[in-house]
C-alpha cells in the first residue's frame, strides 16, 4: 500500500502522525473532533475537557477549532462517542469557504483543498431524519434508513448513524438482537424530523435484558444472520464503508481499555457481540483496514480474558468452512502485510511489533476453531505419567539457572480452557499447513525466540507459544536450541559433580561398540546408564566402533543408528511384523525378547532427535499419535493395517442381515509368531455374543482398541518409556504434532537433488562451471532413485533428506587432487564430498559407483 502525507509529500515531515493513514480516513477524524470542539456531544455532564458540552470549555472560534482539532488528531486525544445532529446556516459554508490556510494555523502549511473540504463536509449534515434518538441497531432501522436515502440520493443519514453505532461500544453490543420485539417502534425514531413532532423517541430503547439469559457458551444475543444481510447492503456504498473504518478506529482503543482496566467481559458477557459483529465485515481485509483499523481491533481482541476467546471459538467453529477461512485469512493478510512493510533484524525483532503479536493472537482462536468444527477425538488418551516433584533443590536452582532449564507449563491456555489439544484432531476444517506464515517465518530469529519462550515467557511474545503458525523447519530450529541448552546443562553438572567427588569428568554418552555386536554392546550400556543415571542420555552422544579410527563429529553416530536399527528391524529376530503392502513394521505381539530391547529402540529414537540425527524407520503414523499422548482408533487402522481396515468397513457400511450373513462374535482370533491361532474375547464371553446392526461398531471400536493397543501394550509402553527417556523435558510434545514428529525423525523421502545442487558449496579450487562438477551433477541426475539413496547415504551418512528438504542440507564438494585411480571419499560429519579431478565423465561415474556401493566402515585420512 501507498502511505500517503496529508500534510506534506515529503518523507521527513514532522507531523508524520498523518503519514500511517490515508486521506479519507484522516479527514473523518479531524472532522469528529472539528464538531466535537463547535458543537459538543450533546451529554450536559461530559467531562471531555476538549468538548463543547465540557461544562468549563471555553468557545472557540471556526480558524480555531479547525487548528485545535488537528492538534487533538496528532495526539490521539479523546473523542466522545455521542453527538447530536446538528443543523447549521447555509452561510457557515460560505464561511468555510473562505476559510485560508493561514488561518487554519499560523505555522503549519497544509493543502488547501483538503482542508476546505474537510470543513465542508463537516457542515453537510442531513437535517431529515433525527438519527441522534437511535441508540442500536436492527436490520429494520438501517433497511428503512437506507431506503429513505436511496430516494434522496444522499447517503449522510445513513453514514452518520452507521458512524455513531458502530464507534460506540455499548450501541454495538446492543444492536442486532434475535430477541428485538418491536422493531417498528424503533424505527418511529428514524422518521423525517417534520413528522416526528410530539412522538416520543424513547420507544427505540432496548428490550429487556433479561430476555438474553440462558445462553451456553455457543450461544450469543446477536443475530448474525441479520448481521450479515446488513453488512452485504452497507459495503456495496462508499461512504458507508469509509464510516466503518473510521468507527473501528474510534471504537477499538475505548473497548481495549474497558478490557485491560474495567474487566467489562465478567461483568457483561455480551461485550462479546462487538468482536462478532466486526468479524462479520466481510472487507476486514482491505487495505482501507490494514493500515490502522485492523490493528487496533486485533489488539483489543488480544486483550479479551482466555474464557472470552475460548467462547469466540466454540462459535466460529460452527461457522461454515468459508466463513472461518475468510477469517483466518484476514488475520493472516494482516501479518503477512506488517511482515514486508517493515524490516526486521536482531535489534529490531519481530516479537516486539503489536500488530503481528496481536493477530497472531486472534489467528490462534481461529485455529482452535478449525479444530473444534473438523474431526476431533477428545477421548481415547494415554494416561500420562504425572512428573514427580522433588522438595530437594536441584543443582541449577542453588546455581540460580531455574528459569532456563525448568521443564515449564506447556499447556496453552486456551487449550487447557477449551478442553482440546491440537493432537486431538483427525481432520480439521482447515489445513493445519495453511496456519503457517512463511513471511513470518522467513524474519523469526529463532535464537532469541527461544530465550523469550524459555526464560521471559512473562515479559515476551514467543511465536512458539502459537506454534500452529510455525514450520516444521522453524520449530526444528527452536527444538535444536532446547537441545544443545540441555547438552550444555549435563556438561556443566558433570563438571561440578567432578570437582566435588575428585573423578574424571565425563561430559559426553559415550558408546564403544563392535560392529559383529552392536546390539549387545549398545544394549547393555544403554541399560546401565537408563538405571544408574537417566540423565546421562541428555549428553551430547559420542560413538566409537571398535578397531576403527573415526572421531564422531556426527557421521559416526548416523552410522551407529543405522546399524542399531538394521538389526532390530530384521524380521528374524521377530520383534517386529513387517506388511509387504505398505512396507510399514508393526510391533509383534507374540514377540520373544524382552521389554528392555523395545525399551533401547525407544531410547534410539528419542536420541536421534536430541542429536539431530535422521532414522530409516517406517511406523505407521499411530505409532507417533501414541507416543504423543493418544490411544489408537479404528481409524487408525487404515495405514497400520488397511486390509483389516477394509474389511471393518464393509461390516460398518453392510446394509443386509449381520447376525445371519456374517456369522461373527465378539471372539477374534490371530496368529502368533509361530502361526499357531490365538483366540481372544473382546467382550466377556464373547464367544456367545453375536455381531448385529445395533452392535457392530462397538464391535469394531474393540477389535481396533485390541490390535492397536491391548495386544501391544507391553511392547509399546516399554518402547515408550525409552523415548520419553531421552525427550521427556523436551518441548517436542507442545510444539510438534504427530506427523512433524515423524518427519523430525525419519526425515523427508522426498529427494529434490536439483535443489541439492543450487545449495552446495565448493572447496580446494572448485567452482559451480568447473568441468569435472557440471560432469558431476550430470552423473548424479543421471543415476536411479536407489543409486541416488546410496550417494546420499555416502555423503551425508542418511538416505534421508532433512526437515525442509535437500534444499536445507549445506554439502561440500571439495577437491581431492589431481586424475587418479582413487575412490571418491567423504566425511559424513559435515556432509563433505572429496572428490578427484578425473579426466573424463565416465571415469568419474564408475569410481563414484564403486565408492557409495561398496562403502561401509571409518578411516583417518
């Protein structure tokens, strides 16, 4: 949008107030408080110093109060809600007329034309209607005024009463009633002056209040039907609309203060009809709204108690879907437009701007909203292990570091009242995806954020505090932060523990394995340290195969995770079912081993997260809802087993005889590791209870709850145990929903290795147009999805593109001398490819084949 000066075109104008808005809506303002200085409110008992009605208020002339009212403009100054209409001598025009710029002010220079105008327009006031003696608003009342206009061909009338409505918090909230009984009466007030004579005006007041009890929290007094009807009339007129910006500008400082200072939403409820009326404006995203009305709207909305904004979303979730996406869109084209009309750096961060914290707040009640109106499963949840809460004090406590390392409450409040998590929902009204804002993204500085989120959560707005409108990249980033605190932590207490005790500090979770035993070795130490001393495995992992020379500066250990799980995954083992289908692995519930191997699979898990390490592993994603705090569902069952699924189904959806044709029980029966049959009651005596119409989906809600989580159940939650190991104190849970955490985990199976080669950099006298690099990336372009895997697994010690895609991963392609007959090398640690100057393109694709097909074991170069 263009900014545009009223006062001067030039940028370094010293009343720069005027700069933030545009011509039309500054021009209604001074007007306002030109009448406000010459004709007053109309209230004998106003206490506005800067108002005619102001008991000691001293008169001033028209030159005057035209200079008085821009001074009030500059400052902000108070504007009273209510004035009178107001009937004025033609000559008076005349007179603004002749009015100079000289006389508006003895130093300030201004634009003529304008400021003529301005005056003008303060005179031409419609003398037909007494639109003072309406004091809310029916669809009634603004169809007749409206009506009346049309004939006159001058809307006035209606832009000032629309004007005063919609500025005055208490005529708004009563206005648009479902309960008004009377609206002829109210519109006795809205008759030509000439006919009014003797009636009396006070038949427009308000029906009785009492008539609004009663409503439960998706209930309200307004009826927005009618809102709607009025709105889609008033905002095909200019003029109408340009009084609706100018009202929501005078409206929402007064409301954001009787909402900081008064508490008026405990003592009037229906204080809530303001916030619902104005979000029914269709145009609420208009750049006659972005500049200044939006903003101030969303902080005043910000400033509403969580019990007022958890009722705002139970009643926008029964919106329809383009209802609320309008919403959330308007909020978002507000964040997105304050984004790119400022910059942003370490010194200026995007925490401290008001609007983008506002409407994010207010962006966060439309998202809880998508959830409660979509699929949501508030049932079916794991009970969580309460957290322990010793009386001893901690080191960090004595140290006096309690804020930066306390676990914190990480129950959002709106959540908590609303009763609703965001793992909660299977399928919302609105893409979770579409939450995000990548402009807001793009100018977070992630390490400050963080402290804000960890330590000055009372004083400072983090954006993780609303992680639906974060990235899975940009909460990574918040999630590496929380970890490296916790390595530093563990580092530092070992250090102290040392001193005291006179022993070898340790600051590192070191594993010395063997190749041929890995399991075993891992196993056991993993064992020892989850017994003897848990926290160790919030240190910084360190491996070291034996025999071998490689320090561990990350590659080493992507190794080491890919071994583990090669091993345990192996379906001869049997801890594991693996679906040819869906190339998923399932826990084996007849499985021999016991509890500690799927407790050290938990543990790997868990600690490839805390050590930013990629898995190659392949869970149905229940597996992350359960590790997430959810019990799986039937529906769950469509990936981990979809032939089950399938068949569940059709029993749902049969429309003959169940008893008689399907001939089932609530006895199911499943082979064990063996292929032996194993029978099971879902119901006791199930054996005896047949499978109706009436019965059937319980039928199918057992049998799901049995596959997915009784039969399991000591398998997963030793399995659980082990992750929550490692990542019990980790923010993971609020920030990340079940398929992020997937993603945090596993990686991306998506390889765009276009986007691989515009982010690589070169070393040791290669360039981007060297030969043997454009022969390079020809190869590779070249190669098969799994030849391409092999080279990734080479290079970067994962098959795996990391959170955001290849595009995230920083490889190094360096040179290696000159033509020789040596093999491509590679440091996974820092994702570094030492390569050759081979002499031709088909030299260079045999040995590269070689290398990343044969490659296996650490050497020091």
């Amino acid at each position: 949008l263009q900014k545009v000066c009223i006062t001067s075109p030039n940028p370094s104008c010293k009343y720069d107030i005027l700069c933030v808005m545009n011509r039309a809506t500054a021009k209604k303002l001074i007007e306002r408080y030109f009448q406000q200085l010459t004709e007053g409110c109309g209230n004998t008992s106003c206490t506005n110093e800067f108002c005619a009605s102001f008991q000691g208020f001293q008169p001033l002339d028209k030159n005057a109060a035209a200079a008085k009212a821009l001074d009030l403009f500059k400052a902000n100054a108070k504007l009273c809600d209510y004035y009178p209409s107001i009937k004025l001598r033609a000559d008076n025009v005349e007179m603004g007329n002749k009015m100079s710029t000289e006389d508006f002010s003895g130093t300030l220079k201004v634009d003529h034309e304008f400021y003529v105008r301005s005056v003008q327009a303060v005179f031409k006031i419609s003398v037909c209607f007494g639109v003072s003696d309406i004091h809310y608003l029916t669809e009634h009342t603004v169809c007749s005024i409206l009506t009346s206009c049309e004939e006159k061909g001058d809307y006035s009338a209606l832009v000032r009463v629309v004007g005063r409505i919609f500025s005055n918090s208490d005529a708004l909230m009563k206005s648009f009633r479902k309960d008004e009984f009377d609206t002829t009466k109210n519109l006795d007030s809205v008759k030509p002056a000439e006919q009014q004579s003797g009636e009396d005006s006070s038949a427009a007041s308000l029906p009785d209040p009492a008539l609004n009890g009663g409503l439960d929290s998706c209930e309200v007094a307004v009826d927005l039907d009618s809102v709607r009807r009025v709105y889609d009339k008033l905002l095909s007129i200019d003029q109408v609309e340009a009084a609706l910006v100018n009202a929501l500008i005078f409206l929402t400082p007064n409301v954001e203060l009787d909402l900081e200072y008064l508490d008026v939403y405990e003592t009037n409820p229906d204080y809530l009809n303001i916030f619902l009326i104005v979000m029914e404006n269709s145009n609420l995203h208009s750049p006659e709204y972005l500049e200044v009305a939006l903003p101030q709207f969303c902080k005043a909305m910000s400033k509403l108690p969580v019990s007022a904004l958890a009722r705002l979303s139970k009643l926008w979730s029964k919106y329809s879907l383009p209802r609320l996406r309008r919403m959330m869109e308007t909020f978002q084209q507000l964040i997105t437009f304050t984004v790119v009309s400022n910059e942003y750096d370490s010194d200026n961060l995007v925490n401290d701007d008001e609007t983008v914290v506002a409407a994010t707040k207010c962006l966060k009640v439309v998202f809880y909203a998508s959830i409660l109106g979509g699929d949501v499963d508030m049932e079916h949840n794991d009970e969580d292990e309460e957290d322990s809460d010793s009386d001893e004090l901690t080191l960090h406590e004595l140290l006096g570091e309690e804020r930066l390392y306390k676990k914190g409450p990480r129950v959002d409040p709106l959540e908590k009242e609303l009763g609703v998590r965001t793992v909660d929902s299977i399928r919302p009204l609105i893409p979770f995806e579409d939450f995000i804002n990548e402009s807001l993204n793009d100018v977070i500085e992630m390490d400050k954020d963080f402290t804000f989120f960890k330590v000055d959560a009372e004083t400072k707005f983090s954006f993780q505090s609303c992680p639906f409108i974060l990235s899975a990249i940009t909460k990574n980033q918040g999630l590496y932060y929380d970890n490296r605190i916790s390595m530093y932590s563990e580092r530092r207490l070992t250090a102290l523990y040392s001193m005291v005790q006179g022993q070898q500090p340790n600051p590192y979770l070191k594993l010395k394995v063997r190749r041929d035993h890995i399991i075993d070795d891992a196993l056991v130490r993993l064992e020892m340290i989850s017994m003897e001393n848990p926290s160790d495995l919030k240190k910084q992992l360190f491996v070291e195969f034996e025999g071998e020379q490689g320090v561990d500066e990350g590659g080493v250990s992507k190794e080491f995770f890919q071994l583990v799980l090669e091993e345990i995954f192996n379906p001869d083992i049997g801890m594991f079912t693996y679906d040819d289908n869906t190339k998923l692995f399932w826990f084996n519930s007849s499985s021999l081993e016991n509890e500690a191997q799927y407790t050290l699979i938990g543990i790997v898990l868990g600690l490839a997260i805390y050590n930013n390490c990629i898995l190659d592993v392949h869970f149905p994603m229940v597996v992350y809802r359960k590790l997430m705090g959810k019990k799986g569902t039937f529906l769950d069952l469509s990936d981990s087993h979809p032939v089950l699924y399938q068949s569940l189904k059709e029993l749902l959806e049969y429309t003959g005889n169940v008893e008689e044709d399907m001939m089932l029980t609530f006895q199911i029966s499943h082979t064990d590791l063996f292929g032996n049959p194993i029978l099971y009651d879902l119901k006791e005596q199930g054996d005896q209870i047949a499978v109706t119409k009436a019965n059937r989906q319980e039928f199918v809600d057992l049998y799901a709850d049995y596959i997915l989580n009784t039969s399991v159940e000591t398998q997963f939650k030793a399995f659980k145990k082990g992750f929550l190991m490692v990542t019990s104190e980790s923010p993971m849970k609020y920030l990340f929903r079940p398929e992020e955490v997937e993603l945090l985990i596993c990686g991306s199976r998506k390889l765009d290795f276009e986007a691989l080669e515009r982010t690589t950099d070169y070393d040791g006298g290669y360039t981007k147009d060297t030969q043997v690099i454009k022969d390079f990336w020809e190869t590779i372009h070249s190669f098969s999805d799994e030849q391409k895997r092999l080279f990734l697994q080479f290079t970067t010690g994962t098959d795996r593109a990391p959170v955001g895609g290849l595009g995230k991963l920083k490889m190094i392609i360096a040179k290696n001398g000159s033509d020789t007959d040596r093999l491509p090398t590679s440091h996974t640690c820092f994702n570094a490819l030492l390569l050759p100057e081979y002499s031709s393109k088909e030299k260079l694709r045999e040995r590269l084949l070689k290398a990343i097909t044969y490659a296996e074991g650490f050497g020091m170069l």
